[in-house]
C-alpha cells in the first residue's frame, strides 16, 4: 500500500516520514542492526538509565518484543542521554546496568554518544522527553511517535495495517507535534524572560502564535508581556479583548482561567487599566464562568478563586465572601496531598480575611487581613490553636 508522505520542505519528523537512520556508534545487546529490513516493524526506544519511567517500561517493552516476536516485531533501545565521559564507559555503564536490573533482556540495546539518532529522531519530532517510542513500519516509513505505554493500543493497529490511515492516529500525531512546538517556544521565551528581555520575548510569543494559534499559554503569554510587564496598554488591550472573546467562545478551562487570570490576579498591578473596562471584560467572563455545569471540584475551586475578585472590586463583597468560602469547602474534600491542599486552602483564607477585614479560620487555619492591601493578597496563613478562632460555618 502507498501512502503520501508529507512534504520534503518540512523537516518535522512524523507519521508517515521516512524512519532516520540507525546511527548508533555500537551495541550492549543484541546483534548489530545496520539498517531496516523490510517486512519488520521497529520500536525505535529512547531511554536512560538514569530515568526512572524508562527503567518501569523496560518490562514493558519486554513483554511487547515476547508477545509479537512472530508477527515480525523488533524492539530496539537506544541510549542516548547517558552522562559518561566516552563511548566506552557509556558501554562499560550500561552493561553493568543491564546485567544487575534486567539480566533476561530480550532485545538490542544500542549506544548514541555522540547524539545523532537524538537529533535526527527526538529533536526533529519534538519529542522533549524520555522515554519516547517510535514505532518504524514495514515499508520503513513512521507509523508512530509517543510513551511506550501507548503501544498496547497503537501496536496491533499498526501490525494489520489500519492505524497510519485512522483519524485518531492522524489527530494524535498532529496534537504531539503542536505539543512539542509550545515546549520549544516557551522555553525560547522562558530564556529571554529570566533576562528581561521583553522584547525578544515578545517576538517569541508572536511567532509562535501564527505558528500555534490555539496554544491558550502563548496567547496569555502575550497579554501577560504586553499588559503587565511592557506596560503598553495601546497594544495588549486589544490582545486582552480578544483573549476574553476566545476563552468564551472555546469555553475551555485552560482559557478561562488564562483570561481571569490577566483581569485579577492579585500578584499584578491593574493600576494602568481602565477600570470600566477590566470589569466589564470581568462581568462577562465571570457570568460565562459561573453559568457552567457538570464541572469537577477542582475546577469549580479554580474558578471560584479568580472570579471573587470581580465581584469584590465591583462592589459585590458578599457574592465575592460567598466564592470563596464555596472554594474552601470544595478544596477542603479534594483528594489531594495535604502540602498542595495546605497551600490552596492558605490562599483562599488569606483572601477571605483580606475582603472581611478581620481574622478568619477555617478548621485549625487562620488568617488575619493584611494592611495596605485594597483588594486581594495571597501570603500564607497562620495555623492558631482550634480555640481561638473566628470559625467559618
């Protein structure tokens, strides 16, 4: 069967490009493979030993190479992000390693020191972390890119010829793709942030928005520079408008809260907004918000947090008060570790003492106002003795 491949101008390793070479500089296990055959199909795995999912999978993988062994396929582990000095104590390493965890080993195991099956295969597929499996079909060409726990699925698909040609296969390999993108553009603007250069950064977030228009931190991202750090109000409010218009029509969580966030957060300074404005964006936002259904306690918490300070600064103390608590009975059931609960819980809290203007408990929590804080603030709060407090009902 013939099938397209994509286009030679894009250099973007996917689903249905021609598998890279195998360029490893030698082999720990297993007898030496130059090239593809035809008629086999390849997992292509990137691993180190050093990374613990690639250590779980190996049994995994195991078990996969047991299991299709005579439907033609081949597992083939590639080390390419190991810390030694040189190839030979790369090989001396591995080994040692493979001797102790996994004596029964039933696949090769090949060594990249030099990194040049991680450029051509990880890099070029955007693929940014370990372990990651590529799955090379019988006409050498990729048939899949992602976790090795996916293979479960994916395999069989693949084996009787149905998954290359598969809307799902299709829509999973260009969400990956778009994944991987963002990863490379945040890190680009994480980097010139961490300098304050908001320039270069904003010239990241621009070019990764024409690339990658539906990436919700990119399009925050770019409100967040304009508005809050290059303080250019010209510029970012048009961009917060439609920011607001698109989380409301996508409806999505990641948007919303994107949005809420830019409006009222408390760690930002407003004071250059126009007020009529923010809280008109706020107003709208904050009844899309509180119109949704069928939401989980997480979610409905995040979104009860960031939609009490409209109404606090809108004149709504009560409905604001009301949010909050809401959000603490909710955080408070969650199935979450103490830690990251504690936190939450000191957050909401510090809120709720801030807008009554007095001490405020919750269980054995309290929290006392701060001074000099006119609308929200979110330090820690301080645990007291159960017996002295202002409890909340």
């Amino acid at each position: 069967m013939s099938r397209k491949t994509p286009s030679t101008n894009d250099p973007t390793l996917r689903m249905n490009s021609l598998a890279p070479a195998l360029g490893v500089q030698g082999w720990v296990r297993g007898k030496p493979l130059a090239s593809f055959q035809p008629d086999r199909v390849y997992i292509v795995d990137f691993w180190a030993t050093w990374c613990g999912p690639c250590a779980s999978a190996m049994p995994y993988l195991m078990e996969l190479q047991e299991k299709y062994k005579e439907s033609g396929v081949e597992v083939v582990a590639v080390a390419a992000e190991e810390e030694a000095a040189t190839a030979d104590e790369v090989q001396a390493h591995l080994d040692a390693w493979l001797t102790e965890k996994f004596p029964t080993l039933n696949f090769r195991v090949g060594l990249d020191c030099i990194g040049e099956m991680k450029k051509l295969w990880m890099e070029a597929s955007f693929s940014s972390g370990i372990p990651s499996s590529f799955v090379v079909d019988r006409d050498s060409h990729i048939a899949f890119i992602g976790h090795p726990t996916e293979l479960e699925d994916v395999l069989p698909k693949v084996l009787d010829g149905s998954w290359r040609t598969s809307d799902q296969a299709k829509a999973a390999d260009r969400e990956r793709i778009a994944e991987g993108r963002e990863v490379v553009f945040l890190t680009k603007i994480s980097a010139a942030v961490k300098l304050k250069d908001w320039k270069t950064a904003l010239s990241a977030i621009e070019e990764g928005i024409a690339l990658l228009p539906d990436s919700s931190q990119l399009r925050v991202a770019h409100v967040h520079t304009l508005l809050h750090e290059m303080r250019d109000m010209q510029t970012g409010l048009p961009v917060l408008r439609q920011l607001v218009r698109d989380a409301i029509d996508r409806n999505a969580e990641d948007w919303l809260l994107g949005a809420m966030y830019e409006l009222f957060n408390p760690a930002y300074d407003h004071t250059d907004f126009p007020s009529v404005e923010r809280l008109a964006m706020g107003k709208e936002l904050s009844e899309h918000i509180l119109a949704l259904t069928g939401l989980e306690d997480n979610v409905k918490a995040s979104y009860y947090r960031l939609v009490a300070p409209y109404y606090y600064q809108s004149g709504h103390k009560a409905r604001a008060e009301e949010l909050l608590e809401l959000a603490l009975k909710l955080v408070d059931g969650l199935p979450a570790p103490d830690n990251i609960k504690q936190r939450w819980l000191d957050d909401l809290l510090q809120s709720l003492a801030n807008y009554r203007g007095r001490k405020v408990c919750y269980g054995a929590l309290c929290a006392v106002p701060q001074t000099n804080v006119s609308n929200d603030a979110t330090p820690k709060a301080e645990k007291k003795n159960p017996a002295d407090r202002d409890a909340l009902e």
